[in-house]
C-alpha cells in the first residue's frame, strides 16, 4: 500500500482542523489522524467560539483564509460583541454554539476538501531519517497504533489535552482525554525519548458540569439575550446573510452558602490533596480556586449556557470544578435558580502532557528537528480560539516547508497570532496560556474590526485567499482611505440646522466653518451620526467601512503614535542573530544572559530582548558587538 503525504496532522481539534485544511488547500497532500473522526472539532469545555481577545484571533485566522470563522457563522446560536462600553481596540466578538452542529460541519468541510485525508487511529511515535542523512534527524513519518507507517516531509503535532490524558473528580481518576474519549498513552514517550529529545510539561485545566436546562427555574436569573445586529466573525459574510433567531443565557451568582460549602469540602479536592500534579491556567481557575484565593468576595458570576438548540444540557461557566459529584450536586443547588436542578455530566480537571514552547521557533517549527511543527494546547496554551490561530499558521509552514518555500512569520506588530506565538516560543509558559488584549503592545493597530486589511493581503500572497476576496479588501481599503481624505476637506458652516444639530446631541456649537473631520471626532458624535450634516456628496459605504473610517478618525493620534512604536520595533526584529552565535564569547554580557540566549537561540534582537533574564544592558552588549 502506499501511504506517502507531503504533510501529517496529529490530532483533529481545532488546531488540527485548521492546519490540515490551510496545508491542503495550498496544494500539499496531506492527512489527518484524529482518535475519532465523530469527534473533530469537539469543544469539550465552554460552548462558544470568541471572547475579550479570543475574537480578535478568530477574525485574524478568517483574514488568513481560516475555517473557524465560517463555521460559527453556520452553528451560532447566539452573538455579542463584548467591550462596546471601552475603545475599539477591546471590543471583541463572541458566539454561543452549537456544539454537535459546529463539529459536524467542520467535518463536512474536511470531507469535502481536496487533497486532504482524513482517518481514525492513534499516531504512536514519529519517524526520522536515519542520522548517516545529510538532512539528519529531519522528519520522515509517522506509526499508527496498528503498525501502519505513513510516510511524509512534515509533521504537525495538534495533540491538545490528550497526551497521557487523566480526568479526576474528587478522589476518581480516569484515564481518558476530554469529553470521555480514550487518551494517546504512546505518543509521548516517543516525543520525550533521546531520539527525539523533547521537554515535556505537565499542565492541567477542568471544566464545569452540564445541567439538565428543565431543572433550572430561570425567573430567578438575569436573562442575557445576544445583539439584534449581528457582527459575523468571517470578513465574507454579512450581517442580513447569518441572521437569525437566537437563544438567550442567563446570569446568576454564588453566594455564601455556597463558598462555605466549598471551603467544607476542599479536603475532598485534588486540587488541595496533592492528587494533581499539572500547572492549572491562572485566569480560568476552578470555583475552589476563586473561594480560596479571593475569599473577600462576597459572590462570583455564573454564566448559564446552553450547548445547543436540539439538547437540554446547558454549561455552567465560572463554576469549574474537580470536586466529588456529591459536593458538585449540592453546590451547584445553592445558586439562585439551580434549587432542583439535576446535573447530567459532573465537572472534572484534566492533566495532560504538552511541550516547552520554546523548543520552537516563530514558524512554530521544532529548532532541532526540521519538518516537525507543533500547533495548539500541546504547546501550553489554551482555548479553542489560540489552537486555531497556530494550526493555521503551522499548516501554513508546513506545507511550505514540504514545498521548500519560505515560511511564513507574523511579528507582534502584525497580529495578535504573532502575540500568542511570540510568547509561547520566546518566553515560554508555566501554566496554560490565554490569550488577552493587554498582551499585545500595539492592540489599537490590532483591532478585530480591521484584521481582514492588515492579513488579507498575507493569506492571499501565501494562497488561502482568493483572488476575489483579495481584490475586494483593497477595494475596501482605498473607498476608507478616499473617505476620510473627503471628510478632512469639506467644510461644516454654522447655518441653523447645523446648530440645531449640534444642541441635540449636547456638541458644542460653531460660529465658522469647521471641517466635518474636526466633529467626528468630538466624544459624542460620529461618523455615521454626522450624516445628517452631509449629504452631498457623501458615498455609500457599508456598516464595517463606516466604523473604520469612524475610528480611524477619531483615533488618529494614538494610531500614528503606535505606528512610530512599530517602527522602531521592526528596526529590532529586522537585526538578525546567526543560529550559530557563541553568545559566550561575547563581552560584557551577563552569565544569564549567555545561558537564556544560548538555550533559546532567539531570531533576532527583537526576541532576545523578550526573553525572561536578558536585560536592556545585554541588548546593548548585542547591539554593540553588531555594530562593530
């Protein structure tokens, strides 16, 4: 038989799905191997896609030609746009899904694409070449469970939680990954062997339990309907084309009866009897996390969510939790509305094996094996929306990697996919990595609103975009541009109804002619609002054109001043540092500096300077040893 691909995907998660699909549709013959194919795509934890930065890497990952955005457009079941009360640079987007829907419409997409193979079975160990090869230790394949060896140019690795995977609730333990599906128990022995020679870590994360929705009386909540317009996560589609009727969520709080019931209990959690072993994720602790280390707080919000529009299960998100089912059972019923509910999957933590990240570098390609790439929570991230963003850019790499092209690398001026996979391989991690706005140092350029403009271009240059879709962002970028040009020129004169104007919305009034660029950049006004002001002339524009050239507008000091950052910052990343440097021949730089720079082996000033240990002083070492 023969079994020969230009690039493998381990693991059919959201990281997976993206890589296989960006690796197939640039041409590369390629397979993906998943534990179980009912099972791609699966959200074992929260039920949606997006949230405070999430959506920005959702949006980013569209721009890129994705698949993730698409497919919540489809499986939604309810949107909002989160931040509306903050600046533009947090405002971001998030859906409830459809959990069984949104998997099996990413598998239908995965079906249906060329070039790409999809089968069952677990990947227990990768191949190499022979070290006698010039290209030693470069991948070769990889060896199923059953003996099958498949051969390739590239590798990605998109694991997620089930490396060595166990569940724990209270004092059970469970051998499975996520959602009660079996773990890969080989893989990582194989990955951690002296062949190989990976570093491995041991993080954990959790997940609430699931509620039978008949038991809950939701008068006692506070409903929580989604936007009457809806904003779509994919730059291709509107928001008259994914409309549609939505299901509300509800809030309700703990309370002390509650906590005191926890704190009761926490000598029956693993969490506090030593059983778990994993670094758990800081801003997504459990429920005896956030009663042990915020004890002032006299209560906690939790979200009731549904999992879809054919189930009664609803997610119970704030409360995570590895207690007994016993002690889940009656804490749950001490929230406002949760009297009588009746819990129909109990909450549970899992452990699981991932990689020291900065093993890779920013193409997300292991430094020490050529062709072997990495994307997702094996890298000790975590969500659905980071696994996406680096199984796209992974896929990208490696399709190209097995096509000897140039790889792709977004810096952190560009993306917030260049936030996440800058941190991760530069700084690493010692717990699962979020994703947050205040991450990004340029987030007003790195808006959702306008990542199809600034990553468009890149998707199209790599062949994830098509020729149409490209033409069309340009189209939309010199209409904003002519836009603004128009509004910084035309005259506002203080005839009557403009005054009149001006004192209903509490402006300030005129006495001369101001430019209309100057009022829309008053607090209150806008440039949708000052339509009624200019009517002459003025061009269609559709609602996302309008909100560009509305911020970009009013926020043209603070974007010019982040641009002049970015420049100096490009000057940084552009002074690039030889793999082979002998950091300890250097003068003047510091023991630790030598030892974090020699291990790391970063690209360019730019990332050694972000390196935990390297001061300012040593990037002046660097800098000065480059100039002479």
């Amino acid at each position: 038989m023969k079994n020969d691909f230009e690039v493998i995907v381990i693991g059919g998660g959201h990281a997976g799905c993206e890589a296989a699909l960006a690796s197939a549709r640039l041409g590369a013959a390629t397979a993906l191997f998943a534990l179980n194919l009912d099972c791609v795509a699966m959200m074992p934890c929260n039920p949606n896609i997006g949230g405070t930065s999430k959506g920005h890497l959702v949006r980013e990952v569209d721009a890129l030609g994705g698949q993730m955005g698409r497919t919540i457009d489809k499986t939604y079941i309810q949107s909002r746009m989160l931040n509306t009360g903050k600046g533009p640079a947090v405002h971001s987007l998030r859906a409830q899904a459809d959990k069984a829907r949104y998997s099996r419409e990413m598998k239908r997409v995965l079906e249906n694409t060329g070039g790409l193979v999809i089968k069952q079975t677990e990947i227990v160990d990768i191949l190499t070449h022979p070290p006698a090869r010039p290209d030693s230790n470069a991948v070769a394949g990889v060896v199923s469970e059953t003996g099958m060896v498949y051969t390739c140019k590239a590798v990605v690795l998109c694991t997620g939680t089930y490396l060595n995977a166990r569940c724990l609730c209270g004092g059970t333990i469970i051998h499975s990954g996520p959602g009660g599906l079996r773990a890969s128990t080989r893989l990582s022995a194989a990955l951690s062997s002296p062949r190989l020679g990976m570093r491995l870590l041991r993080f954990k994360t959790g997940t609430p339990a699931r509620i039978d929705g008949r038991t809950i009386d939701f008068t006692r909540m506070q409903e929580q309907k989604g936007d009457e317009r809806i904003t779509p996560f994919s730059f291709e589609n509107s928001p008259e084309t994914i409309a549609r009727k939505q299901v509300s969520c509800y809030l309700t709080y703990t309370n002390e009866e509650t906590h005191r019931y926890i704190r009761q209990n926490l000598h029956r959690s693993p969490l506090y009897t030593g059983v778990i072993e994993g670094a758990g994720a800081r801003y997504c602790p459990s429920i005896e996390d956030k009663v042990v280390r915020f004890a002032d707080k006299e209560r906690h919000q939790v979200f009731i969510e549904p999992e879809g529009e054919d189930t009664n299960e609803m997610y119970v998100s704030g409360m995570s939790t590895s207690l007994p089912e016993d002690v889940q059972e009656a804490m749950y019923r001490t929230l406002p509305g949760m009297e009588n509910c009746r819990v129909t999957r109990a909450g549970y933590a899992i452990e699981y094996d991932c990689l020291d990240a900065t093993q890779l570098d920013l193409t997300l390609m292991f430094k020490h094996i050529p062709g072997l790439f990495a994307a997702g929570q094996i890298n000790g991230s975590s969500g659905y929306e980071e696994a996406a963003a680096q199984g796209i850019l992974a896929g990208i790499n490696a399709a190209r990697f097995a096509a000897e092209a140039e790889p792709v690398i977004i810096d952190r001026s560009e993306g917030y996919i260049g936030v996440l996979v800058d941190d991760l391989v530069t700084k690493g991690s010692k717990e699962p990595y979020r994703m947050m706005t205040s991450r990004a140092e340029y987030r007003l350029l790195l808006r959702q609103d306008n990542a199809d403009l600034r990553l468009t271009p890149l998707g199209h240059r790599v062949g994830l975009v098509s020729e149409a879709r490209f033409m069309s962002v340009l189209r939309k970028k010199e209409v904003i541009e002519r836009e603004i040009l128009r509004v910084s020129k035309k005259i506002i004169t203080p005839e009557p109804r403009v005054r009149e104007f001006l004192r209903r919305h509490g402006s300030a009034e005129i006495t001369t002619g101001v430019k209309l660029v100057e009022l829309i950049k008053r607090p209150e006004l806008s440039y949708s609002l000052l339509a009624e002001l200019d009517r002459d002339a003025r061009p269609y524009l559709d609602e996302a054109s309008q909100s560009e050239v509305n911020i970009q507008i009013k926020y043209e000091g603070y974007i010019a001043r982040q641009r002049r950052q970015v420049e100096q910052f490009k000057k940084f990343e552009a002074r690039r540092l030889p793999e082979d440097l002998d950091y300890n021949a250097i003068k003047g730089l510091r023991l630790e500096a030598r030892q974090k720079l020699t291990a790391a082996r970063p690209a360019n000033i730019g990332q050694a300077s972000r390196i935990a240990g390297v001061s300012p002083a040593d990037i002046s070492v660097l800098l000065i040893f480059f100039e002479r």
